[in-house]
C-alpha cells in the first residue's frame, strides 16, 4: 500500500499502518497481538486484507511497541480519509513535521 504521505522532504517514504503492523508481527504472531489488544484474530486479519489499520488499534499497537501512539493515529485518519483539499493540507503538515517513522537510519547521510 503506498503512504498517504508520498516522499517525504529528507527522501525517506513515510510509513503506512501496516508498516506498523509488519514491525508487530517481528515481535510476536497474529494471534499474540489479538489477545494483548483485546480484539479477534479476525480483526486483525481484515485489517490486513484492507491494507491499513484502525485509528484506535494502530494507536494500541503503538503504545505496546513503544512508540508515539498520536502519530500513528493521525497516520491511520489520514489513510482512511477521502482525498480532499483538508486531508491534502494535513498530510502536507504532517510530512513536514515528523522525521521517518519507518526506519530512523534512513534519515542518515
């Protein structure tokens, strides 16, 4: 699925929920992440064939992985949201402000 995000300004590709989901499933399997989150297997499954996760779950699967669950949040509106003039801005804002949440080495020279 490509980033509602494009390329960002340093050329690194913002990330995606199921880039989120991906770093999850490194740690611990499907069914693992169902029962820590409270949700069934198949919600995380649908998610997956939908090619991005809720708002609330990415926000959940963040805290859990230690990361910023608001940006993750944001990153899952965004992704659901129908283009328009409004989500084009708040993309732009966004992509301007935080640095690569995929991969921190790729902001490196």
């Amino acid at each position: 699925m490509t980033s509602v995000f494009d390329q960002s300004p340093s050329g690194c590709s913002a990330p995606t929920t199921m880039d989120l989901l991906d770093k999850a499933l490194e740690q611990d399997n499907l069914r693992a992440w169902a029962l820590r989150l409270g949700l069934s297997e198949e919600a995380l499954r649908t998610a997956r064939s939908r090619g991005r996760l809720s708002p609330v779950i990415a926000g959940a699967l963040a805290e859990d992985l230690h990361l910023d669950p608001a940006q993750w949040i944001v990153i899952a509106v965004l992704e659901t949201e129908r283009d328009s003039a409004c989500k084009t801005r708040m993309v732009q804002r966004f992509r301007k402000s935080w640095q690569c949440l995929r991969d921190p080495r790729a902001n490196r020279s």
